[in-house]
C-alpha cells in the first residue's frame, strides 16, 4: 500500500528532508495533504489531513455526529523546532471508516511512525493534556511557588521526565503556547486553558517584532 | 554547609516512606531512630532494610562492613520518649491532618528545644501541621519521593513560621544525607503534585470523553514527552483510590476544577477498578503474578 502526497508550503509533520517525504509511489491508496486544500476522493483506502489547532470537521464538514468517511487529520507532535517525534495523532469521526484507519495506519507505521488513534476534538490527547499543565507551571512561576529550574528538575528527578514543564514550553515557544491555549480555551472556556501570563506578553511581544 | 544534626528519628518508620527515610539517613552516617506505633510494621521494615542492603552488597554498591555499619545506626522502637536524643524528626506516619498535629504535639514536649520537626506530607500545609507544635518556626516540610531510598529529590518548604535557622538547617542535612532539596512554597501538593494529580485527572478525563483509549492516551504521552509512565498506568499503579484520596485533599482546599476528581475515577473505584492491586484498573492484570516478577 502506497501513499501520494499534496504538498503546499513545508510541513510541520515532515519538514523539509524528511524521509517520509521521499517515500511516494505513484499508485497510491493513501493520499497526504499537507497544508494544501482537501479534495475528497471515495476511490482512496485513506484520504489524511495534516491539521493544526482546527478540527477535521472544518476540512470534511459535519453532520451532527454522523460524519466520517475515508477522511482523517493527522498530526506528529513536534515541540518548537525539536526533531518531529515518532508519534503521529490519528485523528477520526464518529463514522471513520475502519478500513480508511487501517490503512492510514499502515503506510505511518510502515514509515517506522507510532500511531495513536483520537477523537476529532480540540487539542486531540498531547494539547488537551499537556496545555493545562504548561499554563499552572507558568502560573506557578508568576506566583513564587518555586524556580523555573527547581521546577523543572523536580520533574525530571521526581518524575523521571525528560524535561521539565517550563523547559519545554519556552522550547515549544510561548507564543506558540499562547495560539495553541487561546484555540483550546475557544473551545473549552475553563481557566486550565486560558493562555498563561508569560504566554500573552510573549504573543504581545511577537506581534511587535 | 556542614549539618550540626548527628541523630535523626524517623516517625513511622514502619510505613513505605519512613522505611525508606530511614535508609537514606542510616546510609549517610546518621544515628536514625525509627519509631513506629506498629511494632509488626516495624519488624517488617527492619527486615526490609535487611534485604535492601543485602542486595546493595551483592551489587558492589556497598561494602559488608559499612552494611554492618549502616544496620547498627539504626534502632527500632515504639516508645515516643525515645525520640528525646534526636537533633531532626522527620514524621512520615499516616496522612491525616490531626495524626500529625497530635504527634507534634506530643513530640514538642519529649525534645530538647533545639530539635527541629520535618514532615514528608504530599497533600498537607507545614504550616497547618506545625500550629500546635509550640515550635512552628522549627518545623519544615521534606518532602520524599517514593521510593526514598532511591529518589534523590526532596522538596523542603518552610511553613509561614518557619526560622530561615530552620529552612537552613534542613537544607544542610539533605545535602549531608547525599539528597537534592528543591525549595518551594507551602502550597497544596508542592510542585510534584501539584503539577501531577491534575494532569493524572485530566487524563482519566480525556478517556471519560472519549478522546483516546487509555493506552493511546499513554502511547501519546509516553512516546512525545519520554515520560517512563503514562498517566493511566502510573494511576493503576499508586491505586485509583490514592488518586481520588489526593483529589479530596487538594479540591477542597485549591478548588481547581482539574483537581476534582473525575466521575469515572470514583466509579471506578465503586466498581472495585483499583488499579494492579485489584487486578484491574484502566489496564487489566492478571492478578496471579507479582509486579514486576
Ligand atoms: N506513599 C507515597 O508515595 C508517598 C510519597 C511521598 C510522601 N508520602 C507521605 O508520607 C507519609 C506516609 O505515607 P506512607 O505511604 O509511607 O504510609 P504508610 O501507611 O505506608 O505508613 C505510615 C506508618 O505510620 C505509622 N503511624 C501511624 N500513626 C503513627 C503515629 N502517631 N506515630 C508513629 N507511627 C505512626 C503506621 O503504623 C505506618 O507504619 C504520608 O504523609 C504521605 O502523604 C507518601
């Protein structure tokens, strides 16, 4: 099973001299959009989306709860400039069908990718779970509970991360955080996703260079 | 800094974390007294520690003879006058707010002056903890991770009376005992926990949704953060009903919607879903192995 790709602009996913960029043939079940206009094609295993903060609803339309069709988002999470991760988030309908996700997944895996399988609701699972936890560390900060470094080292020894939470947002970029938080918070409306202090000046202090 | 603290006491010395505290100061050539109220508990752990340094011997990470020396620093008993001898305390008995206060409470009577009360509380204020001690501004948070003896990250937080002597002192001894303090405030949970239970809850949420299966959702979380653990298996793993306990320590007191605990976590638990040690949580288990065998 072969997959195609409709490019426009450089991909967050597969960046410029990625691999999988180079792995294209030319009968392809599986088609890849990134970032170029969505043309629906029944014929195809799998059509895939590459998404930011939207929905897959907004490329495929909706139909209160109904909708799905050979058509999925994708997205592989990436923080700030870092290396793409081997983690690639599947996005489905409530119709998906079985057959389209199969095959989507086979051609990612194929390409040594990890693939999750999610619902098509806002900040997927890495957002919707780590953006609330980026805003209270960056509150945390603002409110003298700790240092960013003792924070982050509490998290790496006490935890066994990588890295900590103020570490890796400020890698991620905070205006990034800013855009990503501000389209969950549309979603949601709670305080978790509200975009944090240090995120808006960094939006702000964007927006003037 | 050099510690002036010769002789440590271990309050609970027969529970997961004071076992563990104790090793870490036996180890680094404290004179440590445990003290349990549970003699059984206390035996256990004594035979725990037994085992551990046996098998640090056979790793090359410690010599007989200084194992030899490490188990005869340390002394085990049930009676609270005992504790007189010792420079620091460090209480890690059941986390409840009144156990603690009456212990201090007792313990301000039964120690010199100078001897100086730490308390391994996750959820609980130091400053709470201390009122009542009639030494407040000698009590300190130390914070342990789980497991102690390996973890070297402790979070010390001074209460709102604590003496900067204190904090000082505490300091000392945890770079003296070959630990790492963190310093932070006397707020719920810390950082640690502050920052986990939430972000635990949020993920029993996005299952609750329907976002993700749990194991996609620890994939995910696994596979872009390097985390070791993902959320759900790190919650079968400490127990749904530890997670809906530290949700009832810290929504009451922080009212954070993300620290309330899920409706599908104390379902679970009403459901007997615990987590590994019922043999079924978000995972299942099978219940006739022993964890990690
Ligand atoms: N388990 C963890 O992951 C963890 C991590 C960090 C901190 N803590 C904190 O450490 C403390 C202990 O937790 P644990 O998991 O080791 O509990 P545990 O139940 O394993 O041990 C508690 C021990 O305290 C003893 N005890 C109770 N009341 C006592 C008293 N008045 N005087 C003397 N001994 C008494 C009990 O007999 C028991 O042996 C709690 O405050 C907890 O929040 C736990």
């Amino acid at each position: 099973m072969g997959y195609s790709i409709v490019a426009n602009g450089e991909s967050r996913s597969f960046p410029n001299g990625d691999a999988f960029l180079a792995g294209t043939t030319d009968k392809a079940d599986v088609v890849i959009y990134l970032g170029a206009e969505l043309v629906a094609d029944d014929s195809k295993a799998a059509i895939l989306v590459e998404l930011g903060t939207e929905s897959l609803g907004r490329h495929t339309g909706e139909a209160s709860g109904e909708e799905g069709s050979n058509v999925l988002g994708f997205a592989r999470y990436r923080n700030g400039s870092d290396a793409p991760s081997k983690l690639v988030e599947l996005v489905r309908q409530p119709r998906t069908k079985d057959s389209a996700i199969a095959a989507a997944k086979a051609v990612l895996e194929a390409a040594g990718l990890t693939v999750v399988v999610c619902a098509d609701q806002a900040g997927r699972i890495i957002d919707r779970l780590v953006r609330p936890k980026y805003n209270a560390a960056l509150r945390f900060l603002d409110e003298g509970l700790a240092t960013a470094k003792d924070m982050d080292l509490t998290c790496r020894l006490g935890l066994g991360y990588a890295d900590g939470p103020i570490e890796r947002v400020e890698r991620g970029g905070l205006a990034h955080h800013h855009d990503v938080t501000k389209a969950l918070f549309d979603v949601f409306a709670t305080p978790a996703y509200a975009p944090a202090r240090r995120a808006i000046v960094a939006k702000q202090r964007e927006k003037k260079t | 800094m050099i510690s002036s603290i010769k002789t440590v006491a271990v309050c609970g010395a027969g529970g997961t974390m004071g076992a563990g505290i104790a090793i870490v100061a036996a180890r680094a050539g404290f004179s440590t007294i445990c003290f349990d109220t549970a003699t059984a508990s206390l035996d256990r752990a004594a035979k725990q520690t037994e085992g551990f340094f046996a098998k640090s011997v056979e790793r090359g990470k410690i010599s007989a003879p200084d194992k030899d020396a490490v188990m005869a620093r340390l002394s085990r008993t049930t009676k609270l006058d005992d504790l007189a001898a010792a420079d620091l305390v460090i209480e890690a008995v059941f986390e409840d707010l009144s156990v603690k206060k009456d212990l201090l409470g007792k313990l301000g009577k039964v120690c010199p002056e100078p001897t100086i009360f730490a308390s391994n509380t996750s959820t609980l204020s130091i400053t709470e903890i201390a009122s009542g001690s009639g030494r407040d501004d000698r009590v300190v948070g130390l914070h342990f991770c789980l497991p102690a003896q390996l973890m070297k990250l402790i979070e010390v937080s001074p209460g709102i009376n604590t003496s900067d002597a204190t904090l000082n002192a505490a300091w000392a001894w945890c770079e003296a005992a070959g630990q790492l303090p963190v310093k932070t405030q006397d707020k719920p949970g810390f950082i640690l926990n502050a920052l986990l239970v939430p972000f635990n809850n949020d993920a029993i949420r996005a299952v609750e949704a329907g976002v993700a299966s749990p194991a996609d959702v620890d994939t995910a979380i696994k596979l872009a953060l390097g985390y070791k653990m993902g959320p759900l298996e790190l919650i079968d793993l400490v127990g749904l009903d530890t997670q809906v306990r530290l949700c009832e320590a810290f929504y009451p007191v922080t009212l954070d919607p993300r620290a309330a605990a899920p409706p599908l976590l104390t379902r679970m638990v009403a459901a007997g879903r615990l987590g590994r040690k019922s043999g079924r949580g978000f995972y299942a288990y099978d219940t006739g192995k022993m964890f990690g065998g």
